[in-house]
C-alpha cells in the first residue's frame, strides 16, 4: 500500500466538470494498492498518517498532527502510484492491485479514517477524475506499508 500525502489549502474533485468532493484545510491523499496488502496495511498506515506531524505550530514548525489541528482529508484512489518504469517508456501496473480487490481495500481504508472522526472526502473508484489540489507548503509525504 502507497499514500502520497499532500498538505491542502483548498482542494477539489470533479467528475464532468461537475465538482463532487472538496475540502477546505487538511490533506490530500492518493492511495495505491498492491497485490499483498491487508487490513493490517491500512489500520498501520491510517494510524501514521492521522498522527504524522505536518502541520504547522505556533512556532511555524511542523509539529502538529491532522487530528491536532482539525483537517480533513480528500481520500483519492489511484492505481498509477504501482507504475513500474524500469523497461522502455510505457509504465506497466502488474504490481497494482486488481480493481475488484482494490475497491474493497480502499472502502476499507475510508472507513478506518472516519474512525479517527475525521471529515473524509472522496473520490470515485475507477471514475475519469480532475482533481485540483492547493498545495499548502508545498508539503508532499509518501508512505508505504
């Protein structure tokens, strides 16, 4: 499992330009599934992520978690994130996770979230995407299980 986390002043999903999810404050995260990964990925991975210091403190230094100041989070799917580009120049995704699977990962992953009490926004699984992200920073953080 991979998140490429991105620090959001303001940030949008639209589907035929008709927007569908947006978030104000908090974090943008593209979530990429692999072919081993469990629900112990994600409980691991949503419990770094709700508690990783990238907001700023009083002191303008990064110190404080999503849950310390409040954020939500705009939950994207994105199979991309497995692109093997070692051979020649057309990306091959044999190391994503089938789409079947996957759905059901990352409805999993959605749901841990909002354990935490935190506003999740999401994308649509499979869905042609146009995803507008203010990068707030810029702060951009992967993580993988």
């Amino acid at each position: 499992m991979k998140l490429v986390i991105q620090r959001s002043k303001n940030s949008s999903v639209a589907i035929n330009n008709k927007i569908i999810s947006k978030i104000d404050f908090g974090l943008v995260v593209l979530v990429g599934f692999t072919h081993n990964d469990t629900i112990n990925d994600i409980k691991n991975l949503v419990k770094k992520l709700v508690n990783l210091r990238i907001f700023d403190d009083e002191n303008h230094i990064m110190n404080k978690s999503l849950l310390d100041v409040g954020g939500s989070i705009l939950s994207i799917s994105q199979f991309t994130l497995y692109a093997d580009t070692k051979k020649g120049n057309r990306p091959s995704y044999f190391k994503s996770m089938k789409a079947s699977e996957a759905s059901k990962l990352y409805q999993l992953f959605n749901e841990e979230l909002k354990t935490y009490n935190i506003d999740v926004q999401t994308g649509i699984f499979q869905a042609d995407m146009s995803v507008n992200i203010i990068n707030d920073g810029p702060v951009t953080i992967v993580l993988e299980s």
